[in-house]
C-alpha cells in the first residue's frame, strides 16, 4: 500500500520541508493564502488521502506563500515498469 502512495508522501515532505526552509507557520503561510489555518494543516496532512488531494492551482498558492515556484515534471518509466502499464 505504501508503494502506491510514495509520490503522495514525497509531496507532503516537499510542502513541509518548503514551510520549514521558510521559516514559516502554518498560521503565516495560512494568512498569506487567505484561508484559514485548519485548511494548511489539511493540505500538510492530505498525502494518502485522495478526499482531500489538493489542486495544482493549491498547490501553487502554497508554494507563492512560502516565496516557491512550483515545478512538476513527467518522466519515463523504466522500461519494464512500462511493458505493464
């Protein structure tokens, strides 16, 4: 189970590390956002949960909170990951 939410955890540790590097609360970059602090705390927590799986316009209100640019890519799979799919 864990395998299939890897990119979901990867995420939530890119959000806290970016937070932290930040020098940032949730409360601070909540109030940057406009919406309330709960909300940040629910997209912090939300890898696993596909209920609350935030947007990438979220995501990229969070990531020019904390002074970020958002980055996402798509890359090759490995070749027989691909046979697979």
């Amino acid at each position: 189970a864990y395998a299939a939410l890897a990119d979901e955890f990867a995420m939530l540790g890119e959000l806290l590390r970016a937070r932290q590097a930040a020098g940032l609360t949730q409360a601070e970059v909540a109030e940057r956002m406009g919406i309330p602090q709960s909300s940040v705390a629910r997209l912090e927590s939300s890898a696993g949960s596909r209920k609350h799986a935030p947007s990438i316009a979220t995501l990229r209100r969070y990531a020019d909170a904390l002074g970020c640019d958002l980055h996402l890519s798509l890359a090759p799979k490995p070749e027989r990951a691909r046979k697979r799919a």
